[in-house]
C-alpha cells in the first residue's frame, strides 16, 4: 500500500510540473481569436471566396493592424474555421500569431489559397464547441479569448444544441461574438425571423459580446474589418475609433 502512495504522489508530481512546464512555454499574447465562417450547405463556392477575401482583406487592414498594436503585447492568435453539419469543420488556417503587416498577409495568403472541405446542413452547436477546443488544445496564453461566429441564418439542424454549446462556451470564460450575414451574392434576409436578433438571443453571450450586420456584398469587408478591430482593441474608446475609420472606406 506504501508503495502505491508513493507511486501516486511521484505521479501527481510530475503532472504539476508538466502542466507548469506548458504553462510557462505558452507563447503569451492579447487574444486568442477563432474565425468560424459558414461553409453549409446555402454557401457556393463563389460565396466561400468572397467570404474568405473579406477576411483577408481585413486582417491585412491598417486600422485593424493599429488596433493590434494598440494592446499590451501588440500580437494576437487567430485561426479560420469553415464550418457545416456537426461532423465538418475544417481548420483552413492553423493557429498564426499576427504581430504585423507581414504575419497578416502570409495569414491572408493561406486562406486564400485552401480549398474547401466542410459541407453540409447548420450545426452552429458543434461549431462552437469546435472553436472551444481549439482555444483549450493551444499552447497559446492570451489575455482574452473569443469565438467569432459568422452565418446567414440561425438554425441548428444537428449536433449539440446552440444553448448547451454556448453555455458550455460562456462557463469557460470565452466570449462568443457574431456576423449577421444577410447578402453575399445573395443568399438574402431569412424571411421567417430577424437574423441579428437571432444572434443576439440564441448564440453570442460572454462580457461585452455583439452582433455586426453584413447587408450587402459591397459592406461586408468593412463589416469584417469593423468586428475584428472591435474584437481586438482591449482598450473600447480606441476600438470604436478605429472601427469608425474602417466604416468609412
């Protein structure tokens, strides 16, 4: 019996200074961001190019750029997801950490250049919790962490359930923001509900979580550009002002 307490205390030892050891490896930065972008079944593959080109035209943004720098480390963590039914999600870009304008672009250029892999019906609940455990399977340590969740409608046709997810999400100190995507080329206002309330309701939570509106092809890199600097600013006065800039381009 001895020897088996020593066993399990030599044993406990070495999972504390294992987990100390990734503790204190973890690269530290001011976010840590998961983009998860709509790829179901509503989405064309001209769709998922011009979804991915707004994203890549907004990392690689001055304004976003600036509100990067703005924060304590000047550096964040971000990954691009494209999700669709509960069992395709596909990381099309890895965790990359953006401290600058060549970062940003290399990040741009690989999205650009995946090719698509998820598909199928909306599963916003597997979804999020996919982002979940990208955020606790990193070696990554950042001040703040959130889900960026884009899609044109706010239905759930498998997997776990929205509310379990974005409990499940919440309780564990990320924050879940939204993209209200109304018009691409152009999939177009859900008829039998209002989208933004939607999100509001059922699917972002999290301190100072919200909703941005993409409502037409022409809006939706500034609406991308707008919710980043918004997400990535630490500090609010400076984020609204950056975010103002970008509306104006």
């Amino acid at each position: 019996m001895r020897n088996l307490c020593c066993c399990f205390v030599v044993a406990s030892m070495l999972v504390s200074l294992w987990a100390a050891s990734s503790s204190a490896s973890a690269e530290e930065l001011d976010l840590e961001l998961v983009l998860l972008a709509d790829a179901t079944g509503s989405i064309d593959e001209a769709e998922i190019k011009f979804q991915r080109q707004g994203y890549a035209t907004a990392v690689t943004d001055p304004a976003v750029l600036s509100a990067i720098a703005s924060n304590a480390y000047g550096k964040i963590a971000i990954t691009y997801v494209e999700w669709g039914s509960a069992n395709s999600q596909d990381v099309v870009v890895g965790w990359t950490v953006i401290d600058g304008l060549p970062a940003a672009q290399e990040f741009a250029a690989e999205l650009m250049a995946a090719p698509r892999r998820a598909f199928g019906r909306n599963a916003i609940g597997a979804a999020l919790l996919k982002g979940k455990d990208l955020i606790d399977s990193n070696d990554i340590m950042g001040l703040r962490k959130v889900i960026d969740l884009s899609a044109d409608s706010a239905n759930n046709w498998n997997g776990p359930t929205i509310h379990e997810a974005r409990e499940t999400v919440v309780n564990s100190g990320i924050v879940i923001n939204g993209l209200a995507v109304l018009c691409r080329h152009c999939s177009g206002r859900p008829i039998s509900y209002d989208l933004e309330s939607r999100f509001a309701s059922e699917i972002i939570g999290g301190p100072g979580s919200f909703v941005v509106t993409a409502d037409n092809p022409e809006t939706f890199a500034s609406a991308v550009r707008k919710k980043l600097i918004l997400e990535i600013a630490s500090n609010v006065d400076v984020g609204r002002k950056l975010a103002q800039i970008a509306i104006q381009k």
